[in-house]
C-alpha cells in the first residue's frame, strides 16, 4: 500500500493486516456475485478509516459461490505473514438473513478459554468479522440483497507457518488467527519504534511540558479518554517499549509520569519486564500465579491457573473465587516496588491498570498518588 510513515528519518510503507485480507476478499467475492463479473482489485476501509485499493487474485465465481485471495503486505517491516494468501470462499443464502463466518484451511481453531473467541470456533477476531460483515451488509443494500451469506476463509500455508507463532502455546490449533484492530500494520522496526518513542517524548518536553501521560498500547489511550475521561494530551505511544518512554520521560526532564494500560501488558511490570515484547519471554501466568499464591489461593486454584493461557482467563478464576481484589493488591505492590526501583525519587510516576472485558471489566488497580496525577489531564 501507498501510505507512508516518517520513521528514524526514513518513510516507511505501512501494510495491511490479515483481517484487513479477509475482509477485502470477501467482499470482492460478493462483488463479483452481484455483478457476475470477475475484480482484479477491491476499495475497503479500515477501521482507522485509511482508504485501500488492493489487488484481488484467482477470482472465481458462479451464480451461487464466488471465491478469491488477497496476498498479505506488512509494508516495510514485514512480519512471519508477509506475501501469504487469505483467500474467501463466499456462498449466497438467499432463504437466511445471517451472515455465517467460518475458518477453513490453515485458520485456527480455538482450544482453550480466555480468547477473543470462545472455544471451538475459528480463530476469526472479533473486529476482522466486524469488517466482514459490514463490508457484505454495505453491498448487500447496495444491490437490494435481502439474503444471508456463508463466508469461509482460508489461509493455504497457514498451518504451517502457524508453527512459528504463539498459536500452538496459546491452544489455537491447525493455523494462523485472523487479526487486526485498526486494519493497518504500522512500519516499526525494534529500534525504529524505540527511538521514534523518544524523538516525540523530547518534542513534548520542548513545549514546557512538565507532566506525560504513557499508554501501553491502543486499548490504553482509548480507556484513557472514554472510560477516565481524561485528555490524552500530552501523551504518547509506547507499545511494549515501557523501559525506553520511563527512561526518556526521565531524561528530558519530565516531573509527573501516569502509565495507563491494560493488564495484558501491565502484568509484565510486575517481574520487572520494561520491555514487554512477546519476543524477550512471557511470564504474565506466573506471575499471576505468585500474587494469587500470596493471595491465599488454594492448590486448586492454582492449578486452574496454571492451565491458563491468557491474563483474562486467570482473571475469571481469580473473580469466581473471591481473590481478585487481593491479587490485584499483590501484583499492585510488585509493579511500584519495580517502578520505584528505575525512576529517581523526586518524580511523581502512577499508573492505571485496567480490563476491558468480564465482570471485573474497569480499572482493577491504581498506584495510590494516582489521584492527583489525574488532576493534570482532566478535560
């Protein structure tokens, strides 16, 4: 794709995610049933409402069926799906008024608990069959459709390439996950995102700022600014790079330092991981386990816990029996006891951990200055 972004002094092309392919096939599919004429390319929208254009390969329809592939691009910082073909298969319902969404070959199969999906259903996220669905709802209003569709997405080497990724660990079986948030893979290398970090971390330092706000992650700005109510300015970006937005935070000078993050990043912290990248070790269920074992946990408990393969099935176990809270207090102590430990005295850092789904959905614990922190955002 064109759009570009100014990276370590270079620009670097941005790509498309696999939800983004899977949302573009099938709606070139559709197309191609309602005009009864092949596509060799399709315009889609991401949620980040970028504009695409995309080629469209091996179309084929009929009356009933039409299929074709879309090839991913990760732009200029290509990752393990690079080039690899998301392909949809869709079929008409003329008699339903469903739109039925499944994974075919070289899509996972979730196994366990705790996932965007519940168990047994394809590895299809929650926002990419969000794309799907509104794509083939916009053309089906177009056209004067009144029927369902089956849509079947498939990835040809997806089980294999599967192998290279967290899938296996996370009990997503038989291939790849279709992913994606705002549609758009953003070009950053490792170091390119570091020092990005902290090119505007010293930009907002020039304009007398005295006080930023870090987010860990999207999810971070957006519960900052709906769910807080707080501005979200001054504030940046760090993604897993939490070590380097501290560390800059304190080299330019900054006073008062607020983190906001979701607890699948935050947990991290609490084993002092300032780099929370996947890549340098995981450790979020362990550590858990710990602060549920200081908690009181029984060995039940814990042995469900250990079973666990995301921060959000731990959290179910933990607020079904009534230790929650305390393990939260546990893991709350170990995340300022770390911070404390890397940032001078003298300057005022709290932090804002949350969840966004469950019973427990909100802020489930906060760093007790976090009061008047706050105070500096108020809108």
């Amino acid at each position: 794709m064109a759009e570009k972004r100014l990276v370590n002094q270079k620009l670097l092309r941005c790509g498309y995610t696999t939800g983004t392919c899977a949302a573009a096939a099938s709606k070139a599919a559709v197309a191609m049933l309602f005009k009864q004429e092949s596509m060799d390319s399709v315009a889609i929208t991401t949620p980040n409402q970028t504009d695409l254009i995309i080629d469209v390969l091996n179309p084929q329809f009929n009356d009933n069926i039409a299929s074709c592939s879309i090839e991913k691009d990760s732009g200029d910082d290509p990752d393990i799906t690079n080039g690899i073909l998301v392909s949809s298969k869709v079929t008409l319902l003329p008699d339903s008024s469903e739109i039925i969404i499944e994974g075919g070959k070289g899509v996972g199969k979730v196994t366990k608990g705790g996932l965007d999906q519940p168990v047994g259903m394809s590895a299809i996220n929650s926002v990419p069959r969000k794309m799907i669905k509104d794509s083939l709802n916009e053309l089906a209003m177009q056209y004067n459709y009144k029927g369902g569709f089956h849509v079947l997405i498939s990835v040809p080497k997806g089980e294999e390439i599967a192998k290279k990724t967290f899938n296996p660990e996370l009990g997503i079986v038989g291939g790849i996950s279709i992913l994606g948030t705002t549609g758009i893979v953003e070009p950053m290398s490792a170091k390119a995102l570091a020092d990005s970090i902290k090119v505007e971390i010293s930009v907002i330092a020039a304009e007398s700022n005295e006080s930023i706000l870090i987010f860990l992650g999207n999810f971070g700005k957006k519960f900052t600014e709906e769910d807080l109510n707080l501005s979200t300015k001054p504030g940046i970006m760090c993604s897993n790079f939490i070590d380097v937005a501290l560390d800059s935070s304190v080299e330019f000078g900054f006073k008062n330092i607020l983190l906001v993050g979701h607890i699948g990043k935050f947990v991290k912290l609490g084993i002092g991981m300032f780099n929370t990248h996947s890549h340098n070790g995981d450790g979020r269920i362990e550590t858990l386990l710990s602060c549920a074992l200081e908690a009181g946990a029984n060995i039940e408990t814990l042995k469900e816990i250990q079973k666990c393969v995301t921060t959000n099935a731990v959290l179910d176990i933990l607020y079904e029996n009534d230790l929650l809270d305390k393990t939260m207090d546990v893991l709350n102590e170990r995340i300022q006891h770390n911070i404390d430990r890397r940032v001078p005295d003298d300057i005022n850092v709290g932090f804002i951990c949350f969840a966004n789904t469950g019973e427990y959905s909100g802020v489930l614990f906060e760093s007790e200055n976090v009061d008047g922190l706050k105070e500096l955002w108020k809108k």
